[in-house]
C-alpha cells in the first residue's frame, strides 16, 4: 500500500517567502517615512510663501517706503504683532522670519522690492523669495 503523496510548501519555499514579504514591507515603510517627509516639506513651503506675500501687501500699502533692508519676525497673533518689524502671521509663523530688500530702479517713481522668508536660525536659506515693482510718491523739490 502506497501514501498518497502530501502537498504543500517545503521550508525553504516558505522561508523565501517570507523574505520577500520582509523586503517589500521594510521598502513600503521607507517610502512611507519619505513620504511624510515631503509633505512635511510641503507645508513649510506653502506657509513661508504665504508670509512673503503677506510681508510684500504690507510693503504696498507703505505709502513712503524707504531703500534699504529691513528684518523682521512673524507672531502667531495680532496682539504681538507691531506691523512694522514684527508681523501677525497665523499659528504657525513664529518659526519664520523675513528679510525685506528695497532698492531703487532707473525710474524714480519706481522701487523693486525682494522679500525673503526663512526658517529662524537658518537665515542663509530662503524657503520663498518674491520681487516686485512698487510705484512711489515722489516728493517734489
């Protein structure tokens, strides 16, 4: 009388196995992690692009803007803020500071203005940077 024969996976097959199922989860969650990464990225990008338009508008409204560099911070609410070197930014702006450059143009009516925003403590890297034209009352003489 002859046993029928068993089917079924050896031990090397299921070791194989499991291997492969150990490299693609260690390789999902490293995607995972850089994943989360670049959203985190992302964020401050947006935010620090939000801020140098904020700091730009203010630059606008200033009707005798002045040549020069001017340094500031963002404060989370407006009860900290002084609208000139500190500026109300939301929740997530104390981390930032900004840098606004103003220099003239061959036009004397016009000033370029270059705002810079930054991560404090990391000045030399700028997450956004914007230009702008401004018109500017010329005082007669």
């Amino acid at each position: 009388m002859t046993r029928p024969r068993q089917r079924g996976f050896t031990l090397l097959e299921v070791l194989i196995a499991t291997a492969i199922l150990g490299i693609a989860i260690v390789t999902l969650l490293g995607l995972h992690a850089r994943n989360l990464a670049l959203a985190a990225e992302a964020e401050q990008l947006t935010v620090a692009g939000t801020l140098a338009s904020d700091v730009l508008a203010l630059a606008q409204l200033d009707p005798e803007i002045e040549e020069g560099t001017l340094r500031g911070t963002f404060a989370p609410t407006r009860e900290q803020s002084d609208g000139q070197a500190v500026i109300y930014g939301g929740a997530m702006s104390d981390r930032y500071v900004w840098t606004r450059d103003v220099t003239p143009t061959a036009l004397e009516t016009l000033k370029q203005v270059r705002v810079r925003v930054s991560l404090a403590g990391d000045e030399d890297h700028s997450l956004a940077e914007l230009w702008a034209a401004l018109h500017v009352q010329v005082q007669p003489q």
